[in-house]
C-alpha cells in the first residue's frame, strides 16, 4: 500500500459543515498525527506544523504559478471558458515567481507606500461611521454583520482608492464574489468556472476603460500612482494593470471582510477579551494581530511542488498540488505559548496571515488599518452588542479564505 492510499484511511473533508465552521480540531490532529497528509478529495497535500507551512514560503521547493499545469489539462471547453481570466490571473503578483515576480513587486511598491497607506485612515474612519449610521437608523435590532458592514467597508475603501464610484458597490461584489468561488477553491460550487469567467470578463472591461479615461485625464490618486509607477524605465503594461486593478479590489476586499467579520465575531465570542479593549482601546492593535492568529481571514495559501523532495517521510512529486495550512500553523504549539487561547495581550505573535519571504502581502498594512478602524468604531458604536441567540453564521466553502458570508447579531443601545 502506498502513502498515499493509507491516507485515505484518515478522513478530511473540507467541506464538511462542522469542519467549515471549526476546523480547528482537525488541525490539531492533522499537526500531530499526519502533519503532511494526502487528501484523496483535495488531490492536495495539507501541510499544518508551523515551520513546514513557514519554511517552504521561504525556499524554491514550492510555486505559486498554479495556474499553467491546471489550465493546461483542461479539457477544450471548460479552457475556452476559462480563457480570459486565466489570461490576468497569470498577471497577477501572487501567481508570479521570480523574475517576473520581482519585476512586478519593484514597479508595484512606488505606489504602495507607507504615506499612502496613512493617508488612507480618515477615509476609512469617514466609511466606518456612514455604515454604522445606517444600521443605527434602522429599526430592526437584528443586523447581518457581514452584509451591512464588515463587506461593505473594505469594497468602498478599494473603490474609493482606484477611483471607483461607491454606486458600482453591487456589481463590484458580485463580479468578485463570481471569481471568489474559482480563486477561493469553492467545493460544492457546480458553475464556477462559468461565474468566475463572467465576473472576470466584466470586471476587466470595466478597469480597461477606467484606465483609459485616466491616462488620457491624468489626476492624482492611488490610480494615477499605479499607471506612473517605474523602475528604472519599467512600467506596468495594459494588462498588467488591468490584472493589478483586478487583484486590487479583489484580493483587499475579500480579506479584510474576513478580517473585520472574524475580529467582531471572536469579541462576542470571548466578553472577557472585550471588555479589556473597551477599557483599554490602544490594544486594538495587539487584538487585530492576535485575530489575525488565532482565527485569521486566510486559511490556506496554495503552492505547487516545483521539485521533488521529502518532508516528514513523505515524498512530494513535481507538479503535486499542496495547501500549506496557515490557520493551522498559527495554533501550533511548538511555535507558539497556550494556542488555543484567545488573548488579545499576546507579545509574541508571529503569525503566518500574510505570508513569508517574497510573496508576503502587499497589502498588509493597509488591511490592519482597516481592520483596527473598524473594529474600534463599531465597538464604540454598539459596546452591547451581542451574537443573535437564534440564529448562526454563514461559513463560506472554500479552501483558501476563512470567513462568514453572514453573521447574525443583535445590537443594543444599551443593557
């Protein structure tokens, strides 16, 4: 028998319901019982220790270019389908690797700049109170959390940043939501590649004509900064900055969602962590980290084996696809104190959300700033808020992102 056919005797079934919802159990057996597992139903490897989730984001034994081999053994039809938005995916910083990884970053960066990001902060604080006013006008005291406020506030912030009217709001999140169930490994999802290829069709004719009209009516803006971008006389070709405008919005929206859902959900979960932030607002900086770990918005990054080698006894073929399992790796013991414990006052945190070495996220800095805004303003707005007794979040269906497409809660003005 094979190592991979006795894997099949361990059961991981990612789209389990009870797993989606937690799956947290799974990886504590997954790490000390098979922390490189063959899942017959992914095709995939799962890697789940901290320092093999780590350390291969660091070495050339993995690829991010995921894209080529799979569209490449798609049958006629579904490549035909898939065509275009394989075309910018393959753009896309996350799917390069070096050179054109490198090229891409260094052009990238003049416009993600640490000013940039700071000027950012009112607009943020400016979107956080509109959304809040509108639920405190409304009288129902039930709220969808997600939907009317941890969705909304990252896609105006990407809208507003790349010069987006906020009135394209519904079809901006329909058209990512159509590519997230491609991108986001989507189980139980049977028109995908349908959905994904429409929104992506629609979401690149709008960039395409967006960045005409700027080029030919230059104004200053994040935009503006992404078209002059240069390196050394190297700038972003047509496409190249559809494809960014397209990973932009999508990638920034999705996460910090699940960054703001998640953070909102374990406070409510866990009052006696609230409390402590109420009294003492500056660890809303130590609290979005320790969200970060403990139940972050990424669950798994997806690489491919780039060469054959071994890790713990287990031999990983060219071509194979693996999920390094970040939200495991964050709840190791070996990396880090009481995992299982929720505790906004950690010190060390060296958390694996946003990736390591080269391809660590971009846009980091601008999600915890998101995060951080809103998670003190809607605190401070609702302090009695609290999760609706009836009713339960949404879990979305996917490998990579981990998050709620909708969370129940009820506010209170008061006790």
């Amino acid at each position: 028998m094979s190592v991979k056919e006795a894997d099949k005797n361990f059961v991981y079934d990612p789209s389990d319901p009870i797993i989606m919802a937690d799956p947290f159990p799974i990886y504590d057996k997954l790490r000390e019982e098979d922390p490189v597992h063959w899942s017959p139903c992914l095709k995939s490897w799962v890697i789940t220790r901290y320092s093999d989730v780590r350390d291969p984001l660091l070495s050339d034994n993995l690829s991010v270019n995921r894209l080529t081999k799979f569209y490449s053994n798609l049958p006629p039809r579904q490549a035909a389908i898939l065509k275009d938005i394989i075309h910018y995916l393959n753009l896309w910083l996350v799917f390069r690797d070096p050179p054109d990884h490198t090229r891409l970053r260094r052009i990238m960066r003049h416009a993600f700049t640490a000013e940039a990001i700071v000027q950012m902060r009112p607009n943020i604080e400016e979107i956080s109170q509109i959304l809040l006013d509108r639920i405190d006008r409304n009288a129902v005291n039930k709220v969808d959390l997600i939907g009317d406020f941890a969705s909304r506030l990252p896609a105006y912030v990407i809208m507003d940043l790349l010069g987006v009217p906020r009135d394209m709001m519904d079809d901006f999140k329909k058209w990512s939501d159509d590519m997230s169930v491609f991108i986001g490994g989507a189980r139980n999802s049977l028109d995908k590649y349908e959905r994904a290829a429409d929104g992506c069709q629609k979401m690149a004719a709008y960039f395409q004509k967006l960045i005409k009209e700027r080029q030919a009516n230059p104004r200053l803006g994040f935009l503006m900064d992404l078209i002059n971008a240069n390196e050394e006389g190297d700038t972003l070709s047509d496409d190249e900055l559809v494809a960014s405008c397209i990973l932009i919005l999508f990638a920034g929206h999705e996460t910090t969602t699940n960054l703001i859902g998640n953070a909102a959900r374990l406070m409510l979960e866990y009052p006696d962590q609230l409390n402590q932030l109420l009294a003492n607002p500056d660890l809303i900086h130590s609290a979005i980290e320790e969200v970060m770990r403990f139940d972050g918005p990424t669950n798994a990054l997806v690489r491919v084996v780039s060469k054959d080698h071994e890790l713990h006894g287990k031999q990983l073929h060219e071509g194979e696809r693996v999920f390094v399992m970040v939200n495991s790796a964050n709840r190791d013991p070996r990396a880090f104190v009481a995992p299982q414990v929720f505790d906004i006052r950690r010190q060390q945190n060296r958390h694996l959300t946003f990736g390591q070495g080269i391809h660590v996220c971009m846009g980091a800095k601008l999600s915890r700033e998101e995060g951080r805004v809103a998670l003190q303003a809607l605190l401070k707005r609702f302090p009695y808020m609290v999760l609706d007794p009836d009713d339960t979040p949404d879990w979305i269906d996917a490998m990579v992102p981990r998050g709620m497409s909708r969370l129940p809660v009820v506010v209170k003005p008061s006790h």
